[in-house]
C-alpha cells in the first residue's frame, strides 16, 4: 500500500477502466497518434531515414526499426521544495494492465517486456524547479508503443493525488499535530474521492512517521476510505438546524438519541449567528439529559449525551453577535480568534448558571471543560499558523477546498520524459534539451 507497510495496492482496489483505458479514451491525441503511427511503421518494417542531429558518435542510425524504439522513460514532480507522492500503484496498476497493442480485436498485453522501477506512495522528493536536478518517481524501460498512451493517465492521478497529500502535510505541519478533518469532498467530482482521501490518509502516516505523532484519519464520505478501508464521518449540517426551527440544542438531542453513541456529538453552533449563545445552550440540553440519565443509573445510555465539541463555521462575510467591533472590523469577521476565545470562554463557565449542587458541579465543570472547539470555512496552513501563533483554544482544524489548491507552490505538475533511446544493445542518453536521465536512491525494481 505504501511506503509505511512496503506493500502495494493492485487493480482488485482501483477497478480501472481497463478496456477504454487500453483504446486510449483517457489519452492525449498526440499520444494516441503517435501509437498509431508507430504500429504502421512497425509492419512497414520502417528503419531510421533521417540526419543524425545530435550527432551520436559511432553509432550506425539508419538501421534502426523505429516502430520498435525502445526508450527509457522517467516520470518526475514538478512542485517547488518537498513532495508527498501518491499514485504510484495506480500508476503501476495502469501498466500492467494496459501495455501492448491491438491485433485483429484482440488486446495483447506485454506488460512482461517492460522493466519497472518505482519509489512508494508516501515517499518524499524535492525539487528546486530545475528539471535537471528531479528525482523520478518511477523509470520504465521498454517499447515505447507498447505504454505511450498511458503516460496521460499515469501522470494525472500522480498528479492529483500528490498535490492533495502533499497540501494535507503541510497543513498538518501548520496545525502542530492537532487533528484536521477532510472536508473538501463537496468541492470537486464525486468520481475522485476515493483516490483523494487515500492521498489524504498518506500524508497523516507521513506525518506521523516524520513528527512521531499518532494523529488518527477523519473523512467524511465513506468514499474517500474506500482504497484503505477508512469511512466516512460526520455530525449535524445547517440543514438539519432549519429542520427543527434553528433551535440547535433540540436538534442535537435528537441527534444524540438517535444515532449510535461512538458518532462524537460535534454541535454546529453558528446558524444563528451567535456562537457563543448557542454553545451554552447545547452544553445546558445535553447535560441536563446527560444527568438524569445517571441519576437513573443508566450510565451507558447517559454517554449518548456527552458532548465531544462545537463546530464553529461562521461566514466569511459575517461578524458574530458575540463579538464587539474593535478597531478594524473585518478583523473579526467569519471564524476569527476572538470568537474562538469567546466561545472557549462561555463554554468553560457555562455550567456556573445551572443552578447545581453537590457533586454534579464538579461534574458540569468537566463536562463542559472536555467540549472541544472545532473550527472550519476557509482555513488554510497561512490562516492556521496564525491561530497557533496567537494560541488560539482551536482543538480540531476542518480543512476543505484549500487541500485541492493547485496554484503558485502548489502546483504539482508531474512530467514524464523519453531521456535514453536503446540502439543495438546500448542505452543512448538522447532526451529534449534541459532534460536527462537522472536516479533517485528510493527506485525499486517492480517487474
């Protein structure tokens, strides 16, 4: 699966489109072309006609069958600084099960011909924007006809998955080992999920290898843990709030009756714009249930009612009621750190109101002590770093659409090159000007 358990993923997790993806409908025309034109050559029994322009010395060309080529080709990262790659075994799986040709209808597979290397998803490269100084990701020696239409589907989940883990890691890097939920299945094609949140469970293991945490995967479709087994989780949407009234507490104790006691009760305390207001009333309902149960003695029931945090997700473009306007007032608007202060705040005294005696104040005290804060809407590694300098009381960060940000560092652009031709039995360096062949120490021999 990765480089943390040295096993890969295979086909039976992927299920590609194997029939399509063999008559190159997920290919780049050229690449489809030039499959084509090197078959025809191929049966022309064509040889090299041309001028040797790069002048290989002492190499004879124009007896080379060039239907046949045989190249080495390298696939490489393009992100500036540190790369967390995935999709590696889709990669791998793509040209197992794609290489070779098409004769009379029939697909004849040659996959056996080729000579594989590859480093592992959760691997790391760098790179200082130079080309000539990558490290591949993976290297395939082999007849170039054979894979040519696969480098548009090999490059694009490297790409894809990458840029996402990569985005992961370095938001988690910015949250100093405080969890972050996947949260941006909403923003892309449901068709992706699954390859999107593998990437994401990647660069937690990645993180915990590197920063010897334990920090534990949160996604939110069922879909994004399909390739590691992982499933989806979640709490209460604004939606379900309108559908009692806007009245949250009520809404959570329903919640909490009803769906199974291991779901956290998160409360999303922000539909009514007030934050603070709606905490203490969560807090209140689900605690007042959580003791008459106990007084009960119905102690396992009475856990239903313990309320694991508050999700605060204001607008953007809106200031909670909570909140005084000091100074510059856009400074406090949408989920800001004097709102999570606030809130901390109104949630840890919370319980001095209701009127306990005994025993159960000390109770409520720890009750509302454990809530903890989870925040969300626009939050990024810029924004969070932020909140962890001015030691804002944020217990979980909720990150969504930054974690598919493809833009200035973010860019992670892979490329595949030809960069060695085979002529006879030698390997002839002969790739575009400003690239080369180039190794990386983590290649492994696949097949």
């Amino acid at each position: 699966m990765s480089v943390f358990d040295n096993k890969r993923l295979d086909n039976q997790t992927f299920k590609l489109d194997i029939e399509r993806m063999r008559k190159g409908w997920y290919t780049d025309k050229y690449f489809t072309n030039i499959t084509i034109m090197l078959q025809q050559l191929a049966l022309e029994g064509y040889h090299f006609q041309g001028q040797d322009s790069r002048k290989l010395a002492g190499i004879e060309v124009h007896d080379i069958p060039v239907g046949d080529i045989e190249v080495d080709m390298q696939w490489f990262a393009r992100r500036p600084g540190e790369t967390i790659v995935v999709g590696v075994d889709k990669a791998l799986a793509m040209l197992k099960h794609c290489t070779g040709y098409w004769q009379n209808e029939k697909f004849i597979n040659t996959a056996d011909h080729l000579q594989v290397w590859a480093i592992q998803d959760g691997d790391k490269v760098t790179s200082d924007g130079n080309p000539l100084n990558v490290k591949p990701v993976m290297r395939v020696y082999g007849r170039y006809r054979d894979f040519a239409i696969l480098e548009t589907p090999t490059l694009g989940i490297l790409t894809r998955a990458s840029r996402v883990a990569t985005n992961v890691y370095q938001t988690l890097i910015a949250a100093h080992g405080k969890p972050v939920l996947f949260f941006p299945a909403r923003f892309d094609l449901h068709e992706v999920q699954a390859a999107d949140g593998y990437a994401y469970n990647i660069a937690v293991q990645r993180y915990n290898l590197d920063f010897k945490n334990q920090l534990a995967t949160y996604v939110s479709t069922d879909a994004q843990g399909d390739w590691w087994g992982g499933s989806g989780g979640g709490t209460v949407a604004h939606a379900a709030i309108a559908s009692f009234l806007g009245d949250t507490a009520e809404a959570m104790l329903s919640f909490a009756r009803i769906l199974p006691p291991e779901i956290p009760r998160i409360a999303l305390v922000d539909f009514n714009n007030n934050c603070s207001d709606d905490s203490q009333k969560v807090c209140k309902a689900m605690f007042a249930q959580f003791m008459s149960l106990k007084k009960q003695g119905n102690f396992e029931e009475a856990q239903r009612y313990v309320l694991y945090g508050v999700r605060l997700d204001t607008s953007s473009s809106l200031r909670d009621v909570s909140i005084l306007p000091l100074g510059d007032p856009a400074l406090d608007l949408g989920v800001n750190p004097r709102l999570v202060f606030q809130v901390r705040q109104a949630i840890d005294t919370a319980w001095q109101s209701w009127r306990l005696s005994g025993n159960w104040q000390d109770e409520a005290q720890s009750f509302c002590k454990n809530v903890k804060i989870v925040v969300s809407g626009g939050f990024n590694p810029n924004k969070i770093s932020k909140f962890e300098k001015l030691a804002v009381p944020v217990d979980i960060y909720a990150v969504g659409s930054y974690l598919f940000d493809n833009h200035g560092p973010t860019v992670t652009d892979f490329t595949a090159d030809v960069v060695r031709v085979k002529i006879k039995d030698d390997w002839v360096d002969l790739a575009k000007v400003g690239r080369q062949h180039l190794d990386n120490p983590d290649l492994k021999r696949v097949w």
